[in-house]
C-alpha cells in the first residue's frame, strides 16, 4: 500500500516542516506561526529529500499525533520518512486513519525507545497492519469524517474563544483592580508612570525592593542533593498558572543546617518569580506549607513587609502592568531576569485594609471566570474525545456512512 519515497530534494523544492499543530507545512510558514526560527538545512545537500502531495510523512513526534498527510511539494529532512502511496489508498481516508488513536497506540508498541529520542523509521510502520478498504468505501468514510469533524471543531473553537475571552477578562478584571482600585469615585493623580497612568490620589507607586523584607534566590548546586525524601525543593515547573503551588508533585532535597538554607527557606505569604527558563515572569503566592520548604536558584523568592498583602503583590506582578514590565526586563540576547530586575519593578502600595479588600474581590471575580473557563475547556475536552471515538469507530468500519 505504501513504499518509501527517497528521491533527493529539487533545486526548486522548498523546505517543509511536519508539524502535529498544523500539519504539513512550509518551515517559512511555520516560523512565521510560532514566531521563531527554527534549524534550517542548507538545500543543495545530501539530507534532503524531496515530498510530493499526498505524500505521508513519519516524524521524531509521528508516536504522539500519528503520521502526517503532505498536501505539497517540496523537501524535507533526512531524519524524516516519507510514505509514497502504491494501491488502494485514499488519502483524504488514510489521513484520518493514521491520526487516529487506535493507530497512534499500536505505533508507539512498535518500540519501547521512544522516550530515549529513537527515531521512527519504516520499519515501525511496516509492523502495524493497515485496513485494505474498497475505495469507494474510503472515499465515503471521509467524507463522512471532513463533515462531521469539521463541525465538532467548529463546536471546540467555540469554546476555545470563550476561554481567550474569559481569560483576558481575568487579567483586565485584575488590572484594573490592582492599579485602579474598587472605588470607581476615588480622587485620582498621574502616577508619573506613563503605562501606568492614573491611580487613586492615597495610593503610593514604589518598587518591589521597597516593600519587601529581602529578596533572595535559591542555591547553587542543590540538584546534586536531589533525594527521595527530605525536605520539598521547589522548583519553576511546580508554579501553576494561578498563583499557586504544587507541593504534592515537587521534588525533595536533603538540606543543611546553614545560612544558606535559612535564607531560601519559603514561609507562608512568600512571593515566588520565576526569573530563568520557559517560565520565566510566572509568579506564585505561598499561602500555606505542611513541611519545610526551600526554592532553588531558578526562582526569587520575595518575602513583603508587613503591610503588605502577599496575595497582593502577587497578583500585582502577574497583572498586565507587572508583566509588561518583566517582558521590558528581557531584551536583545538577554534572556531571563536577575534579582535586581525584579527589585526594580514598580507596583501599586494602597492602604493594607484596601489591598485586603481587592484581594477578595478577586479571589470572587477571578474566581466566576476562572469557573467559567474551567467549565468551557471540559467541554472542549469532551469534543475532542467524541471526535477522536467517531474517527476510530469510521475508519474501522464500525459505523456504516454510505447513507450517512
């Protein structure tokens, strides 16, 4: 049904990159969606090869999303593998079928590699058996399957505005709040802060090094410590997107008893920013601590002054204004932020009994939306699930179409 195409690229051929998000695809193209570059292979050599439409090609992430249908011409890498149709195939029917769950699942039982970065070759595929399906029948299951899933993901990205939409409403909802204040009467003043604007007269604008006790990060070389048990060692993957933190998955640590674990040790109403990697700006709050804990060096930890609310500053930092400010941090080839950059970042002080109660007027509001959104993506991840079954269910046979 299939046979391996390993024709060199064409002088004319452009690069192509097989991507689970979009499919097949020009590399230009897609750097242009992810804005990023990505690594180029210089045409005219040896690992290129050259794909034609209806081509399938086999990608290093073919074991999570399946095998990806080429609707161009073009080249590709040698690291990948393209499939060139022979006989009784349909593409339009294949091309759900070699997405589907079912044949995602008996690839990936083709090696137990995968994690450790083993490319697939033809040979996994050789060893999955594939359908031999009339093509009348192929071309009516998809048809069937481009008209039902084109409504169901009509259907998903319904609900995925409703989450964007949802979603700045949170961040604008506390924007306004930690900058404006609830008073919408308050006399105002210029703040001097051009992106900041006006804030309520009573307010002071101050840096974070101006209303907190310290600020630390964590220590070098603690990932040696790294222990089965022990104390909780947080880290910038245990920071959620909702100002908390997941203690239960967090790695431990065997500490010390020094002055440097006294000084990275979290206590409750912390302020923790991530300061290196992906998640670089991402912030928490640490409300409450079973145990000991300590953060490492990836983090800053922000310990605010007493009349300060933590939640407050918290959730000042991952407001809009906050986070313009740590985007503007990074800048050119600077990636990251140091201890300083997050000292100098200004937030709004009101009065602690006002900060307390812009605090509970947003743990309720942010609290409707962030349900709302909850609600809308179970949705969208019960589509996808009836999408997924309806695909398995045509394209073994198990749902007759031709009067569908």
């Amino acid at each position: 049904m299939f046979a391996v195409r390993s024709e060199p690229a064409l002088p004319t051929d452009r690069m192509l990159t097989a991507s689970q998000k979009y499919g097949v695809l020009f590399q230009s193209d897609f750097m242009e969606l992810e804005a990023r570059r990505v690594v180029e292979v210089i045409m005219g050599t040896d690992s290129l090869k050259h794909v034609e439409p209806d081509d399938f090609i086999i990608s290093m992430r073919s074991f999570q999303g399946g095998i990806e249908w080429c609707k161009l011409r073009g080249s590709t890498s040698f690291h990948y593998v393209m499939l060139r149709p022979v006989k009784h195939v349909w593409p339009p029917y294949f091309a759900h079928l070699l997405k589907s769950p079912t044949y995602i699942q008996a690839l990936r039982r083709t090696t137990d590699l995968i994690r450790d970065g083993q490319e697939l070759r033809f040979s996994n595929f050789a060893q999955v058996d594939l359908p031999v399906v009339p093509l009348d029948e192929q071309k009516a299951i998809a048809i069937f399957l481009d008209r039902e899933t084109a409504k169901i993901d009509a259907l998903i990205a319904e609900q995925e505005k409703l989450i964007a939409r949802l979603a700045e409403k949170r961040r604008a909802t506390i924007s306004h709040a930690v900058t404006k204040g609830l008073n919408p009467y308050a006399p105002m003043k210029d703040s001097g802060v051009e992106w900041l604007g006006e804030v309520p007269a009573h307010w002071d604008i101050v840096r974070v090094k101006a209303l907190s006790q310290f600020t630390t990060s964590g220590p070098r070389g603690w990932s040696d410590r790294i222990t089965e048990s022990g104390s909780l060692f947080i880290q910038s993957g245990d920071l959620n997107d909702s100002l908390g933190l997941e203690l239960e998955t967090a790695k431990r640590v065997n500490v010390g008893d020094d002055a440097e674990a006294a000084r990275t040790r979290l206590s409750e109403g912390d302020v923790v920013v991530c300061i290196t990697g992906a998640k670089t700006g991402n912030v928490a709050l640490c409300e409450s601590l079973p145990e000991p804990a300590y953060v490492n060096q990836h983090l800053c930890l922000v310990r605010p002054s007493e009349d300060v609310h933590g939640r407050f500053l918290a959730l000042s930092l991952k407001s809009s204004v906050g986070q313009t400010q740590i985007e503007l941090s990074q800048y050119g080839l600077k990636q990251g932020l140091s201890l300083e950059n997050v000292r100098e970042l200004l937030v709004t002080r009101p009065p602690r009994q006002e900060q307390e109660a812009i605090v509970e007027f947003l743990d309720e509001e942010a609290g409707k939306l962030t349900a709302l959104a909850l609600n809308a993506a179970a949705g969208v991840s019960l589509l996808k699930e009836r999408r997924s079954a309806l695909i398995a269910a045509a394209v073994t046979g198990q749902i007759d179409v031709r009067n569908a």
